[in-house]
C-alpha cells in the first residue's frame, strides 16, 4: 500500500489541475467534447499515469508496461491530457482536437497516438478487452497489471457482465477497474435511466474484490490502487464516486453537459473556474 | 471425387499443426470445442485451449485483448454467433485495432438445415466483408482447408473463415498451393465463367463436367478470398468469356455474387448471374434437399447457365 507524502499529493493535485485546463483547452478549439466525463476522472488519470502506472513514454510498446483501457472511450480528451503531460507526445498537438483529421478524435485511435492502447468508443468492449490483455499476460508469467476505466451509465451494456464472468473465471488479479460513478448519463440520473444498484453486491456476486472511494481523493486512489488485488485470484473493482464535469461550476453534476456546445459565455466562467482552481492549489 | 472429409476435423487436424510450429497460437471456444474439431487441439496443447462457455460477445474482445499480448487467437464457433451476433465487436475490437485474431464460422450457410434460420449463416461474407482490413475465406474443399488454415496462420492481421460440416469431396491434390488472396483457375472455357466458392465448389465443379458433355466450355474459377478478392482473374475471365455465372451458399445479397459484380461494375462490365439464396429467411430439412430449394445442386447450376448463355445478350 502506498501513501502519499503532502509534497507527492500536491503534485498529483496540479497534474489533475492541467488535466482539467488542457481538455477546456481542447473543446475551446474543437468547439464541443465530451467534457462531462472526462473531468470525473482526472484525479482517477493523475493517479494511474504519475503514482501507479509502469509506462515508459520513449517505449510506449514495451512488453512489459501497465496498460490501461479506457473503456468509457468518449472520456479520451481526459487521456489525451495526461498522455501529453507524461511525454508521450508534443502538447502541441492537442490544438488540433476538432480539426480535419485530426490524430486526436472524439473517441481514442491506437493508431494514430503513443500511449492509446485501444479504440474504444462502442461502450461495453473495453473490460473484455482488458480481460484479454490480463490472461495473456499471466499466461506469458509477465507481472503488469492492466487498468480499465468504465462509466456507470455504461454498465447497462451487457457485455459488461459477460466479461465480469470471465475475468473472475480465469482469476485475473492483475486488472483493476474503476467504475466512475459520476451518477449521469446523457437522459438523466443512470439509477432512474437503468439501475444498477446495489452497484457494490453486483460486483461481488460476479466474484470480484470491491472497494469503494471518492473518485477526487487522489490519496484514495492511489492507496487503493497500489495494493492491487484486493484479494489474490480476484479481480479488482474501485466504485469511484465522482462528479460530472468536476471544476466548471457552471456545468458541475448536470446531465446536459455529458458533451459541451461551447458558448463564449460559459468558455469565460471556465476561465475564471480554472484560474481560482489554480489558486487554490497555489500553482 | 469419390474422396471425401469431415471439415470440421481437417480443421481441427491443421489448427495442431500449425499450433506445433507456433506456440503464440491458441484456441477459443464459447461451448463449441467439440463441434468446431477442436478436441485434438485442446488435449494437445490443454494450456492453449481456453472455453469461455456462451459468450459470443466476451470472446472477441477477449480474443482481441490476447492479441496484443502476442498471441494469435483461433476463435472457433458456430458462423452466426461469431459474425452476426458480436458484429460491432469484430468491426471495433478485431478490424478497427486490427488485431491478429482469426475467427472461424463452422457450419456456416445451410449447414444446420433442419435447425432453421437462427442457425444458418447466409449473412456472415455480406457483413463481415464491409470491414476494412477483414480478409475473407471460404475454402473449397478439404486440402484448401488446411492449407488455408496455415496460410492465415502466418497472415498477419484479423481474418474471418467459414466452414461448413457436410463432408466435403476432394478436388485438390496434397501439393495443392494455396496463396492468400489469388483466385484458382480450375478449368479452362471460352463460352461462359463460373466463379465458386466454399461448399458449393465442388457443385460448380460438377456442373462444369455436365456443360462440357454438352459442348459448353465453361472456365471455372474458385474464388476462396472473396477478401481481398482477386480482381485481376476476374476481369481476365469476363474479358475472355464475356459472361459469369457465381455460385454460393449464401444470399445474394453482399456475397461473393455482389463482390465479383463490384469488381465489373468498375473494371469490365459484362453479364452476369447470381446463383444462391434470394432475400428470403431459409427454410429447413434435409441439406442437399435444402440446397437444390436454391438452386445449388449440380444439375441446377448447369441448367441456368445453359439458360443464361442463351439467355445473356438481353436481361432476364
């Protein structure tokens, strides 16, 4: 388990912070993205990509890196971020989010970016995706782990749970999940839209470890995550507690920001939203 | 002729060969081992054979996760549950990632004829061929089986084959070399071309036998990629015969009929007909029974091509 010193916390607070400043970045040149869900997880990407994670940015195929998948593949202007400030590629190139192909579209391309391990976008792929990295890695006697990011509206696809079944079949306790449980999907609350509750007992029945936590805590994060598999031979799920669009006050736990049609007026709250968030954290 | 072998085992049979000259290969099943000749495979390489029980969906993206870890995964299953069902999955996960995972609908086209529709696989070339960086397969006869089995082995890249389960008749010799891709010439003609494919090969190659008797020389061409299809021999035929004639066990909406045809529209428009099944869901019985409903038995293939030859200078 591993805790973080005050100087470690605050440095993964400011990466969390540029996270933020570089996706209002992206849509203000792209003119809309999906802004909603990719703030929920920026403490989620700081932790993973700066504390966690085993990624060499010169290296991005090495075979024995950590992988994550993000499932919710429309949260990419989130990973877009956290790559460019881990130095898989130039910062410059998030300026081109929205433009005529773009290497950088609304849903990740593993082809065009270091650093994207898969192309999601269709929900409900990513986990036995992820579950196919995790086997074959055991099988090869490779120790990485793989990490998967899923939302919550997205678990109503049920091709979740077929590979919630086989990932706890084949024992792969090298994977941990996040659920980000931002609790909006783009019709309203996800528990009045599909309920998934009792959210914690599902994953268990379906033989995985959960724990639970608030998805902004990174001291949270990283504890929980750093000691990963919750149990040997399961599979580890954190119920991350999040909200939507976390750091616009403007679009702050609303539905109808899940994906943003920038106006000028809204673009300026932003700033100034930005600007007193990096005061706090005295950046 | 008189030769004949189960596919699904020659399948199984090749999958351990190839499985004995790399080790990255494995076998996924979704509660189809068994019926996919797979049994060889799994109590040989026990470690290597990983059953996923009914999870059509799960096991591509699995099948895909495997891949970029460096192994090359045989998913093996019944053709609609492996094409239509986790269609979104193959496009995203196998042609969009472009993993190398193989993926193989067995007893695909009529072959569960009694079972009806939900079983039978007319559908599975026409969807799967729509997704870039897919190649296509649809062997023959049993050697083509095998070879093919090798040669998409040491393809780079996703591909999708179909097998049916009749017993096939033999029309290949051992030393028989398959290419990826390249059409096969089988029988010279001037006077029309029928272009084969799959099952229903050895129909078409039947048929040809009956033309000749009757003085039509029909070139017969096996088109066993139908992707990336062999434009080249194609147009060569339309050019030297003016008229094709295609055969398949499949709709003739998207399959090899539509492939060839999209080929001519642009290269060398000429006559052509289309033998397989209309738009219509299938009906069941006995296969060969089912086949000739279509139009698919050999005597059937020789009758409309003479019809068609007599037919082809104005539309029918």
């Amino acid at each position: 388990m591993y805790i973080l010193s005050e100087e470690e916390e605050l440095q993964l607070k400011k990466v969390a912070f540029k996270i933020r400043k570089n996706v209002v970045r992206m849509i203000r040149v792209g003119n809309a993205g999906h802004v909603g869900g990719a703030l929920s997880i920026a403490e989620i990407l700081a932790g993973l990509y700066f504390k966690i994670m085993r990624v060499d940015p010169k290296n991005p195929g090495w075979r024995e890196r950590d992988r994550l998948v993000l499932s919710a593949g429309h949260k990419c202007l989130a990973l877009y971020a956290v790559l460019a400030d881990r130095g898989f590629f130039d910062k410059a190139l998030l300026d081109t989010y929205g433009s005529l192909n773009s290497r950088l579209p609304g849903h990740p391309n593993m082809h065009e970016l270091p650093g994207i391990e898969t192309n999601t976008g269709a929900l409900g792929h990513g986990l036995s995706i992820a579950g196919g990295m995790a086997l074959g890695l055991k099988m090869d006697g490779i120790g990485s782990k793989v990490y998967v990011i899923m939302g919550d509206g997205e678990l109503a696809e049920g091709s979740n749970w077929e590979a919630a079944a086989a990932t706890s079949h084949y024992k792969l306790d090298n994977l941990l999940l996040f659920v980000d449980r931002n609790t909006l999907q783009i019709s309203g609350r996800t528990v009045d839209v599909m309920n998934y509750e009792p959210l914690d007992k599902r994953w268990e029945s379906f033989g995985w470890s959960v724990r639970e936590i608030n998805g902004h805590d990174l001291q949270q994060i990283v504890e929980n995550a750093s000691r990963v598999p919750f149990e040997k031979g399961k599979p580890s799920v954190i119920i991350a507690n999040t909200i939507k669009s976390k750091g616009l006050s403007f679009a702050e736990d609303k539905a109808e920001y899940h994906y943003w049609k920038v106006k000028e007026e809204e673009l300026q709250i932003a700033e100034k939203d930005l600007a007193e968030l990096e005061r706090r954290i005295g950046q | 002729m008189s030769d004949t072998r189960d596919p699904r085992k020659t399948f199984g049979e090749a999958l351990v060969e190839a499985g004995e000259r790399n080790s990255n290969i494995i076998a996924i099943s979704a509660d189809s081992s068994s019926g996919s000749g797979l049994t060889p495979f799994k109590e040989r390489f026990p470690s290597r054979h990983l059953e996923f029980g009914i999870m059509e969906q799960g096991i591509i993206g699995f099948a895909s996760g495997l891949a970029t870890t460096g192994k090359i995964p045989f998913v093996v299953a019944i053709a609609p549950f492996v094409t239509a069902r986790p269609f979104e999955m193959f496009r995203n996960d196998l042609g969009y990632m472009q993993q190398n995972v193989k993926v193989i609908g067995r007893c695909a086209g009529l072959t569960y004829s009694t079972l009806g529709p939900t079983h039978q696989s007319l559908e599975d070339t026409a969807i799967i061929r729509t997704i870039p960086g897919v190649a296509v397969v649809n062997p023959g006869d049993p050697v083509e089986i095998k070879k093919a089995t090798h040669a998409i082995a040491a393809h780079v890249g996703p591909v999708y084959m179909k097998i049916g389960s009749p017993k096939m008749p033999v029309l290949y010799k051992e030393d028989y070399q398959f290419v990826l891709g390249k059409g096969v010439l089988m029988k010279e003609g001037r006077d029309v071309t029928i272009i084969g494919t799959g099952t229903v090969l050895s129909k078409a190659w039947v048929a040809a036998g009956f033309l000749e008797k009757d003085g039509i020389h029909a070139r017969l061409i096996n088109i066993h990629t139908i992707k990336p299809i062999d434009s080249d021999l194609i147009v060569k035929a339309a050019k030297e015969t003016g008229k094709i004639v295609t055969v398949e066990e499949h709709y003739l909406t998207g399959g090899l009929g539509s492939a060839v045809a999209e080929v001519l529209a642009l290269k060398h428009p000429c006559s052509m007909k289309m033998i397989g099944v209309d738009d219509q869901y299938a009906s069941n019985g006995p296969y060969e029974e089912l086949l000739a409903l279509y139009g698919l038995h050999s005597e059937q293939i020789a009758d409309t091509v003479k019809r068609f030859i007599n037919h082809s200078d104005r539309l029918l």
